[in-house]
C-alpha cells in the first residue's frame, strides 16, 4: 500500500471497534508497521505546555480544575505578560523542546486579548520554536488573525464521542468544537485535535472520538490522546481506572486510522509506568509534553524522560526551523549522549 492510500475519511463505527476488537499482539503489530510506513520508530516530537491564563474558566468540562464552577483550589492567574511567556519559552528550549504550546482557561479570547496573544505567537517564534496555542473556541476572524501573526497549530479538542460529550460537557455542543476546527483549517494553520480517556465512557465512545478525528476533511496534524488526571474537586475526582491496556489500544487504533499524525501520550504520564508508556510508543505514540508542568498539573521530571528515551534508544524529533540550528542540534546530541551514558549506569533497583 502507497503512503497516501493508507489515509481514510469513511470509517463507520464497526470498523473503529473491530480493529479495537483484535488480539492485542495483532493491533501492535499492525499499527508498528503503519508507524513504519510513515515515521523513524525511535523519534518522539517533544511539546512544552505553558499556561499563559489559568483558572476562574466560566465551561463546566467536568475533568478540569480550572473550572470556576468547581472547588480545585487553584489560584487564578492573569493573562501573562509576554516577556514571562518569552522566558519560559527560554528554558523550553534549553530542555530540549521544539514546540511551545500556550493554553489559556477561556471559553474563547475577547477581542482585547488577541493583539497579546498574536504577540506572543510572533515572538516565541522568533526564538525558533514551533507555535501551538489552545485559548478555547475561535471565529473565523481569530483564527484569522492567529494564523496571520504565524500560528503553527491550534489545538481544541473533541475530548469524548458526540453521544457521551453530554456527560462531560453542557457548556458548548460538540458542533461547536468542529466549527472551531474549520475555522482553523480555512485560516490555513496545521490542527492538533484529540481527547481524554478513563472519563467513565466505553470502548465505543473512544472508538467513536477517533472515528470523529479521523473522518475530519483533513486529519488532525496532531492528535493528543489524554489519561484523565483526576483532580480533586472535579466531577471526575473518584471515577474508575480506565484499564491501561485499553488505552493502549486506543493509541494503536488511532495510529492505524490516522496514519501521518502525531499521536501524542499527552496528560496523564505521571501515573504511568516506564513499561505502560513504552507500550505506547509501540502502539504509536510519537510525540509527548515534555516539562514538568502540564497547565496546572505536573508532568514527568523531564530527567526521568530524558532516561526513558536514552533506555529506549529514543531521540527527540529535530525540529528543522530553529533559528541557530547548529546550536540546538549540539544541545540535543550533548544531552542524548550524557542520558546514554546515565542509563548505562541505570540502577534497577531504584
Ligand atoms: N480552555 C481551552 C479549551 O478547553 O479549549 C484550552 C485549555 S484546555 C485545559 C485544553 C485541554 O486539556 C482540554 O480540551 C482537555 O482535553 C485537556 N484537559 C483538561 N483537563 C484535563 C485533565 N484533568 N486530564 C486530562 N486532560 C485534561
Ligand atoms: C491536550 O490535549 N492536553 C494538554 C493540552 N492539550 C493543552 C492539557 C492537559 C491538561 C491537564 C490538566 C492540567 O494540567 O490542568
Ligand atoms: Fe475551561 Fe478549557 Fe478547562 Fe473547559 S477545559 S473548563 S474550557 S479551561
């Protein structure tokens, strides 16, 4: 099979649960050679989150500890000033990240903000970074005005299947999530579109979110597959644990299906083994928040990732634009080999 005629717009729900339905070997197996196909196995994209306005949000998305409606105890922040932002944008890039993706907690940006924000788009860029920012649902004139101070993705999640979103969400319909992903796509920026799992929904529902990303117009560039981080405080504070194999099946499933993306192992690392998430890289996974803050939750301590690439033989992905590539090719070589040599002396026991 050519590259392009693995991409497919038309998957029904039989099909999503069928493949969901093989032998786990199988789904491995499959969704390893279609990872093949389209990518080097042992490259990761590695993304920092920064969250540019946290808290006191007025959407009710019962997962989320910026809610206003829910007591979480976090502290509200006002939007960042952009030299703050620019900072942070720094050290992500003396980590070793390429994208710097900035969340804000609003339903969508007032008009008074956007001049701050497509600020920060052209200045992080200019540091060499690749743009992300996730600020809420977007009109055609946003997206517009985001992609035209260089925008690279914009990421807004579908999170669930259209029939379980109810349960999570009454604040904005699911038509209203889509809308936002056109709006994106006209405004000619790449999307990066995902969801949450373990929010109590069933194996349709998480087959039916990837029928939903994969029958886009234009697959999702990017597509963030989330473990609930259970909050507490949230709706979804006690909810059950969604059983670890079952999301790696959703990992393999969504490499089959959308075959050039990038399947990101997004919130919820944490709580996961080294083996758990070498699975899903197996399964297909290739990209990961790296840092040790997702928005307001934490995230591996990035010497713990940078040990688990170096004992899985993983690189990070070079990103080509960097404005002194030279230098951050150096950086990551330097950083690789001292990891290399770390987990050489990797203690077991530990
Ligand atoms: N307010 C904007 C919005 O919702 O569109 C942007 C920020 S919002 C925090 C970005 C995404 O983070 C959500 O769509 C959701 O998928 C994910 N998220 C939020 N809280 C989470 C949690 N507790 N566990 C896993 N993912 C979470
Ligand atoms: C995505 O899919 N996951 C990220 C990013 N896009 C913006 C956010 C995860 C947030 C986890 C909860 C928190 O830290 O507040
Ligand atoms: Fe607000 Fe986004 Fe959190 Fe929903 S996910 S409550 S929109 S910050």
């Amino acid at each position: 099979m050519t590259a392009t005629a693995d991409i497919r717009n038309d998957w029904t729900r039989e099909q999503v649960l069928n493949l969901f339905a093989l032998p786990f070997n199988d789904l491995l197996f499959h969704a390893q050679q279609v990872h093949r196909r389209h990518f080097d196995a042992n490259k990761v994209q590695v993304s920092t989150l920064c969250s540019i306005k946290t808290g006191a949000c007025p959407e009710d998305c019962a997962y989320c500890p910026q809610s206003a409606r829910y007591d979480t105890g976090l502290e509200r922040e006002k939007l960042m000033q952009v030299e703050a932002v620019l900072e942070e944008a720094r050290a992500a890039i003396a980590s070793g990240a390429t994208r710097f993706c900035m969340g804000a907690a609003w339903r969508s940006p007032k008009q008074k903000d956007m001049p701050y924000v497509a600020r920060m788009v052209r200045e992080v860029k200019a540091l060499g970074l690749e743009t992300c920012m996730t600020l809420g649902m977007l009109n055609q004139d946003q997206a517009s005005e985001l992609a035209e101070a260089g925008l690279d993705y914009y990421n807004h999640n579908l999170d669930t299947s259209p029939e379980y979103y109810g349960e999570i969400i009454t604040t904005r319909s699911y038509q209203n999530r889509l809308d936002t992903l056109a709006n994106v796509r006209t405004a000619g920026m790449k999307v990066c579109a995902g969801g949450i799992l373990g929010m109590g929904e069933g194996e349709k529902d998480r087959a039916g979110l990837l029928q939903q990303l994969a029958n886009l117009p234009q697959q999702p560039e990017s597509v963030p597959i989330n473990m609930l981080v259970k909050v507490a405080g949230t709706p979804l504070e006690n909810e059950r644990d969604l059983d670890p194999f079952e999301f790696i099946r959703c990992i393999a499933v969504a490499r089959i299906m959308m075959p050039k993306s990038h399947v990101r192992l997004s919130a919820g690392r944490e709580a996961m083994s080294d083996e758990m998430q070498s699975l899903a890289f197996l399964a297909g996974a290739n990209s990961i928040f790296y840092g040790e803050k997702l928005l307001t939750t934490t995230n591996p301590e990035t010497n713990r990732d940078r040990q688990l690439f170096a004992r899985l033989g993983i690189e990070p992905e070079a990103y080509q634009q960097y404005a002194d590539e030279t230098a951050v090719e150096t950086e990551l070589q330097s950083q690789l080999a001292a990891q290399q040599n770390d987990a050489f002396f990797y203690d077991a026991s530990r």
